[in-house]
C-alpha cells in the first residue's frame, strides 16, 4: 500500500471520523455513506460540503429527491448558511430528477471541471432503482459515475438508503462494490432512547479503524462520542 503519509486527503467535517480514517477521505475519491431512514446521512454529506466551504473548497450538491430549498432549510438547523456560497458562486445544489438522468456522468463530469467543484455529493443513488430495474445495469451506470467523478480530480460522496433489518450494504447490493469506500451509519430504537452508530466497512489507501463507533446529532452536526479514537 502506498505510504499513508503521500496521500492527500479531505477532511470530512467530523474531526471525530476523520481521526478514524487518518486524517480524512483519499483525494480524489468516491465514498459511500449507507444507512437506513433517519441515520443522519443527509447531515454527514450536508456537513461535508460545509468544511469545505469553510476550507475555499467549491462544493456541489446533487439532489435527486429534495428540492434545493430542502437541502437549504436542512442545512440552516446547523448553523450552515449554503445560499450565501451560492450567490458568491463557490456552492451549488442542484435537482436532477432521477427520471431523466439519462448520461450524467459526462453532464456531471463537465460541471465539476467548468466550476472547479473539490467536493461533490450526490444524495441518493437508491433512486437510480426508480428507473432501472436490472442490477446489472445499475451497476454499470454507478461505475461509470464513479470513473466520471474521479477523472474530475473530485472527492465525493454518495449516499444510499437500506430497508430496516436488512444486512446489506446499500439499497441494490452493488453500490459498494465500485466505490472506494463505504461509511455505514445505524440508527437503533430502545424504549425511550435512541442510539446511532457508523463503522467503516471499506476505505482503500487508508488504515481505518474497525469497530462500531457511536455518534451523537448536535448543534454543529454529527460528533463521534468515544473518547479513544
């Protein structure tokens, strides 16, 4: 393995979680965030684009489900003001419907390069299924959006909804397999309380911790609640 110590690396926004992966995400790099309804994934990649904002690092946010004043009320429970990087041009949500998606790799790829986005995400690709039916075939258009996402020098995000109790990785069982890394968060339900977890199923080029680490929602977003990381 490369020496971690070559390896540019993004910052995720949790200092917590990038003490887990040395540092923060390879650069470039395409990871997956997965976990049911409720996991706080929109918050992680929300939380994402903002340390980059903070770092004057263009951000991109594809929508394939909200509308881009959604993902700004989102973002505005934190403290994260996105519409002021917008009018200055440094950030951009977009809605792609996922009916008419048609080659968004090469549009992707081309918006990325044009605006000189560092950080992308893409909330979710589970709407992919909404249209293509064949895993085959979802797999070969992943991968093609992955290559297109790298070839744009970019460090992305994806994010993927898996049904309750399942013990998959993502919605279709194919996502993990042509991404760099896979970021699983868990949500659990006893009695009065509620209790969220993430692990690090996969990171290439990194040395991560194993285990599973439990997390908190605070007012500046998602923090890792184990003092050993």
């Amino acid at each position: 393995m490369e020496s971690e110590m070559t390896i540019e690396r993004t910052t995720t926004g949790c200092k917590e979680l990038d003490k887990l992966i040395c540092g923060g995400l390879p650069k470039p790099s395409v990871t997956l965030v997965s976990g049911s309804a409720g996991t706080a994934k929109t918050t992680l990649l929300l939380q994402f684009i903002w340390e980059g904002l903070q770092k004057k690092e263009n951000g991109l946010f594809i929508t394939l489900e909200e509308t881009p004043d959604e993902i700004r009320r989102d973002a505005l429970q934190y403290g994260w003001n996105l519409e002021k990087f917008e009018k200055a041009g440094e950030c951009s949500i977009e809605f792609f419907d996922p009916f008419e998606l048609g080659d968004i790799s090469s549009r992707l790829k081309d918006l990325i390069i044009v605006n000189n986005y560092k950080r992308v995400v893409i909330d979710s690709t589970s709407l992919f299924g909404m249209y293509i039916n064949d895993p085959y075939k979802v797999r070969k258009k992943l991968y093609k959006l992955v290559q297109a996402l790298k070839d744009a020098n970019c460090t992305a995000l994806l994010s993927s909804e898996i049904p309750e109790k399942s013990d998959k990785l993502s919605r279709y069982g194919v996502e993990e397999y042509v991404v760099d890394g896979v970021i699983i968060l868990y949500y659990t339900g006893m009695e009065n309380a509620v209790c969220r977890n993430v692990a690090i199923r996969k990171l290439r080029l990194t040395n991560y911790k194993h285990g599973t680490f439990p997390f908190d929602m605070t007012g500046e977003g998602i923090k890792i609640l184990r003092d050993e990381l």
